[in-house]
C-alpha cells in the first residue's frame, strides 16, 4: 500500500474523529475511556501532543520521565489535560488532520495506527456507536505481529481471533468472534463491554463497565 494511501486514511481518521469530538456534551470530555486511568480529555490530550511539542521538549519530557516513553505520555496526558479546555483540545486536533507526524520507526502506518486505537478507546468506552471503515481497520490488522501484541501484554493463549466482517484471523484455538474494530482492541490489551465478542473466551476479554 503507498504511503499517499495511508496517509490520506490518517486524515479521514482525524477528521472523522474531530467531527466527533465537537458533538460531545462537557460531561462526556470527563467519561472513562478503554485506556485505563485515563478520560476522554487525556486521550485527546495523548493523540495531539505532537501537533503541540516540538522535539526538544519531547527530549526534556522523556529525560524527565527517567527514558520511560508510557511515563512520559501518561504525565504529559495527564497535565495537558488539566490546564487546557476541551475546545483547545479539540482545535488541535481539527488544525492538524493533515500533520506528517509518526510514532518512532512507524512511519504512516505507525501514525494511522495510534489515531484509529486512541479513537476506538473513546467510541467504544463511551458506548457510541462508531464504525470505523472496516477496511481502514484492516491496515492497521496487517501488520500486527506477535512483538505487537507481546508489547502491549495481552495472553492470547488457547484463542483464535476471527473477525466477522473482515477476512482476517490471528492465532489459534478457541474461536473469539467480533467485528475487526473490537478484536484490534482485544490485541491491544483493552476490556470491552460485556456483549461485543462471542466466543467461549469472550469473558476473558469483557470486564469493561458500560457508560452511564
């Protein structure tokens, strides 16, 4: 796939997402998301640091952070969060849909990646019903490995993903069944709601508490 091709996928993602954001009530900004510790607010502030933090302070944050990229991220989420408004937020976001930044040795596919699991933490934490293409989420499936899913913790032993809208399959054993979106999620060590996956493992994989 070109690199012209991923990255218009990245500006359809922040756009999308961005369209999204602007419709949510202030209450929502404060709601719980499938990244633990961490509300709608955080995530925003997470995907957007680097529209808003040149390199040298990037430098500075991870120094600070003893090396440690998750600590690093966390307090940066954590204190943009707090000193800066929802509509900031959500600007930077908007100005920067067509931004060339990647995550390091990721490249396009890097970039497209981090949006789509950072959005689908919101959509689906919130219980919104968004669809992300499923051929978009399928770039992202591609290149998934197991030092992917080895780097973000999760015990696959015994299971077979199998998406029901996508021809895409990862493991083996017991069949988990979702739509492409939710299993992406199930790679990358999040709990869903109870009811999104079928499967004898469902259960192993659910725990998420359902939005008020």
């Amino acid at each position: 796939m070109s690199e012209d091709h991923l990255w218009a996928e990245v500006r359809a993602e922040r756009r999308e997402q961005a369209e999204l954001l602007a419709a949510l009530r202030p209450e929502q900004w404060d709601a719980a998301t499938l990244c633990a510790g961490w509300r709608v607010r955080e995530v925003v502030a997470h995907t957007t640091l680097p529209f808003r933090a040149s390199l040298g302070r990037t430098v500075v944050e991870l120094l600070k952070a003893r090396g440690s990229f998750d600590r690093m991220a966390d307090r940066c989420a954590r204190r943009d969060a707090a000193e800066l408004p929802a509509e900031r937020l959500l600007a930077s976001l908007g100005d920067n849909v067509g931004h060339r930044w990647t995550p390091p040795g990721g490249g396009a596919h890097g970039a497209l990646s981090h949006d789509v699991i950072h959005g689908l933490d919101i959509t689906v934490g919130l219980g919104l019903d968004r669809r992300v293409p499923p051929d978009r989420v399928g770039i992202v499936l591609s290149r998934m490995r197991p030092r992917n899913v080895a780097y973000f913790g999760v015990n696959l032993t015994g299971v077979a993903l199998h998406a029901t809208d996508l021809d895409w399959s990862y493991g083996t054993g017991s069949p988990l069944r979702g739509p492409a979106q939710d299993l992406l999620l199930v790679l990358c060590g999040r709990r869903l709601p109870a009811g999104r996956l079928d499967g004898e493992a469902a259960a192993r994989f659910s725990g998420h508490p359902a939005p008020r």
